[in-house]
C-alpha cells in the first residue's frame, strides 16, 4: 500500500507532496474531508511504534487545550487524533510496511530516498 494522509489546505503538505513527485499508484487522502477510521490509525499506529508519535503538539488545539500541562496515556492521544484531525501529524506517509511522519526535513529526505530508490 502507498498512501500519504494529508491536508489539502496545509501549505507544507502541498509542497512536501511536490517535492517528492509521487507516482499515480499512491493514494491521497484529504484527512479534513476524509475523516481516518479507527483501522487506519491503528495500521499507523503498527507502523510507527506510538499514537504518541502520530499526534501533533504543533496542533493549535493542542495549545488551546493546554494538552501540554496533562499527562496523556496512548489511549488519550488515539482518542484525540480520531475526535479532531489536526492532531495527526502530517503529512503521513505509508509506503508497504515504511512510515514517515511528520514535516521535518530529515523525514521528508528519508521518505524521499525510500519511494525514489
């Protein structure tokens, strides 16, 4: 499977999803008008090691909500990711059994390198 979960309206998605020139065969999905299901997140989850490490503390939400003075179990951060997607981090790219999350520029360069060997 290849799938990059993204926001459509996200400047940075837009332009990590350019750069790395991604063939037809990968699947985008706009997570704003195409909500992630409990078994998406859950296949991310798998992938990545942690809902910890899906979830945004970029989030504007997280900051409204002063997330950052309590302490979230796994349970918590699964549970905001699917209540509100702008806890996802992203964008999250899926490629087989791989996962990059996040816009930082050493994943995007590792992404980047895996899908163009």
């Amino acid at each position: 499977m290849k799938k990059v979960y993204y926001l459509k309206t996200c400047n940075t998605c837009t332009r990590i999803l350019k750069e790395l020139n991604l063939s037809n065969d990968f699947i985008l999905q706009d997570i704003k008008t195409e909500e992630i299901t409990v078994k998406q997140l859950e296949h991310m989850k798998e992938l990545a090691g942690s809902y910890e490490a899906l979830f945004s503390k970029r989030s504007k939400l997280y900051k409204e909500m002063d997330l950052k003075n309590q302490d979230l179990t796994e349970k918590d951060f699964k549970h905001y990711i699917l209540d509100h997607y702008t806890f996802l981090s992203r964008p999250i790219i899926v490629v087989d059994y791989k996962i990059f999350v996040g816009s930082f520029k050493k994943v995007v360069e590792a992404a980047k390198n895996f899908i163009h060997l």
